[in-house]
C-alpha cells in the first residue's frame, strides 16, 4: 500500500514509523531539515515543501497513493490538504483536527472537506480520559467491535483483593478472558494456575460488564458513580471535552480554570459542572474547596509543566487517583514514574487512532501495550483466511508464537473464546499478541 | 430650518416618523366615527380629532426629515414621543364630546394615557352619560397600545425596516428581539395578524357565550370591546361594574384569553407552527403561570376563612382565580369589588401588581423574566459567598443570561421600587392638602402601583369599581406621567431627561 503522510510532527512520525515495516510511505513536510533528517531516521520518501500545494502532492504521487494522511498541527492546513488530494486521485484521505467543530461539522455530512475520516485529537483524548477515569485502576481501556468488547489494562495494587491468587480463582467471569500478564519488564501469557502478584499489570479482555466487575474485585469501592467527585484542572479543549463526556455520563465535576472568561465562557457551555476561577497550583484555594477529599484530579492544562505540579501536588494532599494530559512523548514515562496515576498523551493516541485506520484492511482496530511489547487487534474473518473451520485448540497447538484469544463476536454478539470454538466467516476476533509475533500471526490469517 | 450643532440627536429623524404615525392615527379613529354614524351619535369628537391627528402629523412631517437616520437615540426620542402625542390625540374625542368627569383635558389626557398605555384605571364617575362610540374609542386604544404602537409602525410601514428593531427593542426593552423571519417587519406582521387572530376568536367565544343564552348581556359590543381589552390585558370595561357585569361563565371565559394576552407572542407563534416546546419548556412560561396558580389559591384560602365573604365554593375558586389573573396579568378587570375583602386578601392583590406576565406579551408591570432572573441571581449569590471562585452563570430556559442584563436588571427593580415609593409619598402629601379627601398610605400605595405599573384598579376609592376623579389634578398629572413612563419601560422618558442623551 503506498501513503502519503503530510506534516512530519510527532503525530506524523509516528505514524510513519508504524507504517514503514510493511508499506511504501511517503512524508511530506515543510521543514527542510526535519525533512531531511526523516531519510535516515525512517525508511520512508521524505519531500520538503507544502503539503496543501498541487505542485507538492504530485510530486509526491498522490493520484496512485492508497491512503493520505493530513497529520499537521494545523486543522485548515490537514483539510485543505485532504481536499486538495482528492482532485488529484482517490485515496482513503484521514484529516487530524484539533477543533471538534470541524468534526461536527463532517459528521453532517461524511466526505466533506474532501477527508474520508477525521480524527479529532482533543475529543479522542478526552474520550481516552473518561474512559480511564470511569474504570480506577485501569491504565489503558480500549472498546472492540464497536463497544461489544472492552481490553483493559489494569495494576494490581499491594492491597487488592487478587493479589497472590491464581488465575482461576480471580476469574471468575465466563465471558472474561486474562490475556496477559506484565510482570516488570516481562510478559507472561498466564494460564489458569499462574499466580497473580502484587504490581503485575493484567491485561483482560471481555465483555464490558465483565470488565468492569473485574475493576470492582481488584479495587473495591473505586467505581464511578454520581457521587464520584472528579476535579479537572484547566479548562483547555481536552479539559471541556472531559467535563462534558462526565457529564454526559450524568456525574457533576468540579473544574478550575485560572482566566475568568475562559471559565465564563465554559460555565456558559457546562451547565452541570462547577466552574471555579482559580489558580488551580493555589494549595489554601485547594483545601478551602477540599480538592483533597477528591476521588479522582484530572490535570488538563496546557502546559506539561504546570500538570505536573498540579499533579504531584493533588497527590501529596491526597486525592486518590490522578490523571494528567502530558503534550510531550518523551515525559510520559516521567510522570507515571513519580507516580501519578496515568499519563495520557493526545499525539499518542491520535496516533494510535490513525495508525489502526491505516493498517492492511483486515486489522480494523489495534491497541499497543506497554511500549510495543504486545499489541491488541481486532480482525474479521474472510470467508478464505486459513482460520476458518478450525476450533481455538487446533490454532493455538499450530501457531508458534505468543498469543491468546480474547473474544469473538459472531453476528454482532459476544462468543466467549473456549477451546472447542469452531471460527466462522466473518467473525470478529480480537486477539492479544507478543508484537514480535504479530505480523506472523497476521500472515496465518 | 435652525440648525443646532452641539445637539447630538437627529430629532428630525424621529418626527419624521412620529409624523407619519400620527398620519395614520386617523384609521382606527375612523371605527368610533363609524359607529357614531350607526348609533346616530354626534360626529364631532372623532371628526375633530381626525382633523388634529392629521394636522400634526403633517405638520411634523414637515419640520421631519425623511432622510435622516434612525439610529438607538433617535429611536427613544421617537418611542417617548409617539407614546405621548397618540395619547394626547386620544384624549380629544372626550374633550370635544364634553360630557362626565372627561370634559376636562387633564382627565380626558388621564383617561387616553391610562387606555393606550393598557393601564385601566378610569377617571369617570357616570358611566351612562357617554356615548357608545366613545366608550368603544376607549376600548380602541387599548386594543392599539396593547402589542405596542411600535410594532404595529413595523408591521405596516416596511420603510422603518432597519430602524424597526430599534424601535421594537426600545419600546420592550427586551435585549433581544427574536427575528422569526430575516425582515423584522415581516415579523411584526406575523406578530400582529396572531393578536388579531386571538381577539377575533375572542370576540367569537364571547358573542358565542351572549348568543347562547349563557351570558346574555354579552352582545356583539360588549363582545368586541372585552375582546379588545381581554387580550391587550388593559382592562377597560364599557360596563361600569366590570367583568362583575356579566355571567360566571363569561367571567371565565376571560381568565384565558387574559392568560394569553400575558404569553410571549413569538413563543406563541412557535406553538402553533408546531414547536410547542419552546413555550412549554419556557422557564419563564413556568414562572409567570406558577405565579398566578400560587397567588390564585393563597387567595382563594383566604377567601375561604373571611367571615365576611359568603361565595359558593365555585364563586370563590372564580373571584379568587380572576382577580389574581386580572392583577398579575396587569389588565384590571374585577369580578367583585375586592376592596370588600379582608386586609389579607387585598394585600394579596397588591403583592399581585409587582409581577407581569412574559417579555414580548402585552403584560405591562416588571414582568416574570426580571423576577426570574432577579432570583436566580439572588440564589446564586448565596452559593458564590461559600465558594468565591465558582463561575456559575444565570441559566433561563438552559441559556446563560449575560452579566450586563443582570446589572440591568437589578437597576429597573430598584428603579421601579423607588419610583412606586415616591409616587406613593406624592400621593398622600398631595391629598393632604384637601380636607375632604381621606387617602391612607395602603390606597396611595395601591394607586402608585396600579398606574406606574399599568394595572388599572386600585384600592379604596379608586377600587376596581370606583374612579381615579378623587385625586387632585395635581397628583392626576404626575400619575399620567408614571403611567407614560412604566408603559414604555422607564428608560426611554428618563434618558430624554439627561444631558448627555442631546449633547455627547
């Protein structure tokens, strides 16, 4: 498949670095030395010029691209550039926004702007926190086969009721699968006599109401309900959108925003919110609301600085959970190492999100774990892929590598994997694999 | 023509079009001199005040200019001056038929100042001595200045289609007039062809009610003269014993059409263009019908353990009901001499005159979006001195009320309170000065607030039953003023009054 990429950012970078082991990718980029340095980094066509021009897209053969990804910084800039690419040829185009008003506005009518998908990094990001937010303890939660699945991963605190138990015992719902274990920097693929031990992170993938059960038994008394008290602090988009999708949920978060028409303008926009219009770093303004007796902190603002102080801070007068957006990739792992709960980066998961359109049309929806040592894929079976006709048992006893049926959907229903089950055409699996195993297990399909 | 450089206002902007109105004025005057033709009553009230109407307005036509621009100043100028002038051409046709109390010009100008501005509160004494063609002349104005006069200009004159906004947002003091259609006097139009819808089914269920025999002294006249009032909630009355006049049944045959009256007439338009929920799901609709269900059975409760009043239980359901709804909705009408009641009833009723209907009705008072708001307001300053940083806007119907129109707000309640105080203290210090005339503070408290505020009836002597003729020409002339002022929301007479309106 060939791609092409426009913008050279992190976001596009990443993407390309996804991209280049198995397809002819092309970046485009307007940073002359930026797109230099990409040849050596990646093994990608990297052309220095303006990705929204004609003249540049034809260099760059946009007319015989398969796929066109507008991955710039700037929303007008990646639609002009989808639109720009479909004059010249028909490739999937995605567009990266920032604005969700762009999104809206697409979602009227599928196709506009010339983009056949947009990816909405401040919407994605706040969907990822509520997400993580709504299941406690949970590090990462993605949905599968439209929401039918959930894969969660979760950490097994010192105190959690399932530590030092054995798989089967913790397990205790049919329709959840333990797919893998992460202890330290090793993974386990557990069976049902492996012991679970404290700071092992599991990973589970089952239906949703299984999953959350799961995040009750390891963690009693965390689970989100109208009396959950969630502070978020900051009112950027990534912080309203937040606030909005929990109030959507029906709960009522507190959210502090130091400009006061910034605030005005989102206690206008959040009726079910409380506003405050407050440096949110003041620790007198904290206790005085009794931010402390808070369950959950979400840091939102817009710089990475200011949320780890926030952050830091909301823990030592202890509130329970703290979450916080972090804007450059390199201190995600920081942050979680000083402890803060989780530590969400929007490039990362707008990414991620592109990354999963882009892959050969038969993964449908992917999730990397813990820095690329596994992945998490959704597949549909065609009717000729080698599965189909035989049970898990048969797969599993012919395939070498590391991996473990999580679930299937047949027909928009939730199968749970079991030994004897016999795959169909067009069943969904979706299957937790080592990544070094992944495009082995890609080819078997 | 002089020229006046430090003056800032393009007054010839405004007479221009207060010419044009007066101009037109004729029209509607042209219904009593019809209806004197047909009852062969005498023509010259009507043949002479169309003959007034139509000098002035040619004549301010004439030192008016066209051309000038109609901009926020011009249109206060305007809206204070027509309001003024039509009333002053309301008053001639009972100057000039000379008979009761009205043969005066201060009470002639009482009586077309307390029609047009909606007010109801009469200055006669004798009813019987008037001609059926000026009592209808009465109910005429009513009718005219119930929606305003302002948006009626509007909807006919397309020309003032910039300026019309203006005007309309002047003389409502509502900050927004919601556009139905891109043109504004279109929307007017649409406004104004659904009162005239609403008073003809008016007329209709009342000549109904006198045909059948319920209400038989409900004839065509009295029909269309209820129906005129009813729906401008103004509350003149051709009868000299009000709704009190007529059968039970037609008495509540008002309370809706009143109701009406006292409703947003774009939310109303909505409602029957099939978006019912704007007005159902309206905030202020709540309030404004909570208020009248609140006071109607507090009221009702009193009536219930006065040992004075003796109703039957559906008499007292209806007295109670209707006179809250006459009150709140500032029309005037009475079903029964109130001032009978006992103090707590009749206190009541006072505490009735403060409230109005919606914004965009033909309500007059301070209307229930500034109570509601007031409240909200208050409410929420109870919160914020818990939690100083919370930002917690004014919500009213799920949209957020800007800080400014608070402000706004607060100033016309306070404005409003203290002008009420000071005509009420005018009032007593005026009738002070005649032996004869007993006022106490409660019936001057009553006055004050039922002319500024535009309700009619008052209490004591100028109860819904008596006249306002036994106050003295002094205190007439001030009221005449308040009713004049609180009819156009105050702002647009008081500015007129500053330096810095003509000069900066």
């Amino acid at each position: 498949m060939r791609v092409v990429i426009i913008g050279a950012g992190e976001v596009g970078t990443s993407i390309a670095a996804n991209l280049a082991g198995d397809h002819d990718v092309v970046v485009v980029e307007t940073d002359a030395a930026r797109a230099e340095r990409l040849k050596f980094d990646l093994d990608v066509l990297s052309i220095h010029g303006d990705g929204t021009s004609l003249e540049i897209q034809e260099e760059a053969e946009v007319d015989t691209a398969d796929m066109f990804i507008a991955s710039t910084d700037n929303d007008r800039t990646n639609l002009v550039a989808c639109g720009t690419a479909k004059t010249l040829g028909d490739p999937f185009t995605i567009a990266r926004t920032k604005s969700v008003e762009y999104l809206r506005t697409w979602e009227r009518k599928h196709g506009a702007f010339g983009a056949d998908h947009i990816i909405c990094s401040d919407l994605l990001t706040a969907e990822n926190m509520v997400r993580v937010i709504g299941l406690p303890s949970a590090l990462d939660l993605d949905p599968f086969a439209g929401g039918l699945v959930h894969m969660a991963e979760f950490e097994i605190n010192e105190g959690s009721p399932v530590a030092g138990q054995k798989v089967v015992e913790a397990d205790r719902f049919d329709s959840l699968t333990f797919a893998g274990l992460f202890r330290g920097e090793q993974l386990l693929i557990p069976d049902g006599s492996t012991v679970i031990e404290a700071n092992d992170r599991a990973v589970v993938i089952g239906r949703p109401e299984s999953v959350q059960s799961f995040a009750t038994d390891i963690a009693p008394g965390h689970t989100l309900d109208d009396a959950t008290d969630i502070v978020i602090t900051g009112g950027s988009q990534i912080g309203y959108h937040t606030a909005r999708l929990l109030e959507e949920r029906g709960l009522k978060p507190r959210l502090i925003e130091a400009n006061q028409e910034r605030a005005r303008e989102l206690a206008e926009d959040l009726p079910n919110t409380v506003v405050m219009q407050h440096d949110a770093t003041d620790t007198d303004f904290l206790e005085r609301e009794h931010v402390d007796e808070a369950d959950i902190l979400v840091a939102a603002m817009n710089s990475d600085e200011r949320n780890l102080l926030i952050a830091v801070l909301a823990k030592r007068i202890g509130v329970d959970r703290v979450v916080a957006v972090v804007d450059n990739t390199e201190y995600v792992t920081l942050f979680e190492e000083i402890g803060i709960d989780v530590a969400i980066n929007p490039r990362n998961v707008t990414a991620e999100e592109i990354t999963r359109f882009s892959y050969e049309n038969i993964a449908e929806n992917l999730t990397v774990l813990e820095n690329d040592q596994a992945e998490v894929f959704e597949l549909e079976l065609d009717a000729d892929s080698s599965m189909v006709g035989k049970t898990l048992e048969e797969l599993d006893s012919e395939l070498e590598g590391q991996f473990v049926f999580g679930a299937i959907t047949r027909n928009s229903s939730f199968i749970t994997p079991r030994g004897d089950t016999r795959l169909k055409a067009g069943d969904h699996i979706v299957v937790f694999v080592e990544t070094s195993f992944a495009d082995g297990f890609m080819s078997s399909v | 023509m002089f020229t006046a450089p430090q003056i800032r206002v393009d007054w010839r902007a405004s007479f221009d079009l207060t010419g044009q109105i007066l101009f037109y004025l004729s029209v509607p005057l042209a219904f009593p001199l019809v209806l004197a033709v047909y009852y062969g009553e005498p023509l010259l009230p009507f043949l002479g005040a169309i003959a007034v109407t139509l000098g002035l307005g040619w004549g301010l036509d004439f030192v008016g200019d066209p051309e000038a621009n109609l901009g926020p100043r011009e249109a206060f100028l305007a809206v204070a001056v027509i309001w003024f002038l039509v009333a002053a051409v309301g008053a001639i046709p009972f100057v000039l038929a000379g008979t009761g109390t009205t043969a005066s010009p201060v009470n002639a100008m009482f009586e077309a100042m307390s029609g047009l501005t909606t007010t109801g509160g009469t200055v006669f004494r004798e009813f019987s001595v008037y001609s059926n063609s000026l009592l209808m002349w009465r109910q005429l104005i009513q009718w005219l200045g119930g929606l305003g006069i302002l948006i009626l200009v509007t909807a006919v004159f397309s020309s003032v289609g910039v300026g019309g906004a203006q005007l309309m947002e002047t003389e409502t003091q509502t900050q927004d007039v919601s556009k139905l259609t891109p043109k504004i006097s279109e929307t007017a139009r649409l406004i104004w062809g659904l009162y005239v819808a609403i008073t003809g089914l008016a007329v209709a269920v009342y000549y109904a009610l006198g045909l059948s025999g319920l209400a038989p002294n409900m004839d065509l006249y009295n029909a269309i003269a209820h129906a005129f009032t009813s729906v401008a909630t103004a509350g003149f009355s051709p009868e000299p014993q009000s709704a009190a006049a007529f059968a039970p049944i037609a008495q509540w045959a008002l309370i809706p059409f009143m109701l009406v009256g006292s409703t947003n007439f774009i939310l109303l338009y909505l409602f029957i263009q099939g978006e019912p929920m704007r007005l159902l799901q309206n905030e202020e609709f709540h309030f404004y019908l909570g208020t009248v269900g609140f006071f109607g059975t507090i009221v009702t409760a009193i009536l219930v353990i006065n040992p004075d009043i003796a109703f039957s239980s559906e008499a007292t359901i209806r007295h109670a009901l209707f006179n809250v709804t006459s009150i709140v909705t500032t029309t005037g009408y009475a079903s029964t001499d109130y001032t009978l009641w006992s103090a707590a009833g009749q206190h009541m009723i006072f505490v009735c005159m403060f409230f109005g209907g919606m914004v965009g009705s033909t309500t007059c008072s301070i209307k229930s979006l500034r109570w509601l708001v007031a409240f909200k307001s208050l409410r929420r300053s109870l919160y914020t001195s818990i939690h100083p940083e919370a930002i917690r806007p004014v919500r009213i119907s799920g949209n957020s009320v800007d800080e400014q129109t608070i402000r706004d707000i607060y100033g016309y309640l306070l404005l409003s309170i203290i002008l009420v105080f000071m005509l009420t203290i005018f009032v007593v210090v005026d009738a002070a000065r005649f032996q004869s005339l007993q006022v106490s503070e409660f019936d001057a408290m009553g006055a004050a607030a039922s002319t500024f505020l535009n309700i009619g009836p008052a209490f004591g002597a100028a109860g819904p039953f008596g006249t306002y003729d036994i106050f003295p020409t002094s205190t007439k002339v001030v009221m005449i003023v308040l009713m004049w002022i609180g009819r156009i929301e105050i702002i647009p007479v008081l500015v007129l009054f500053t330096k810095s309106f003509w000069t900066s």
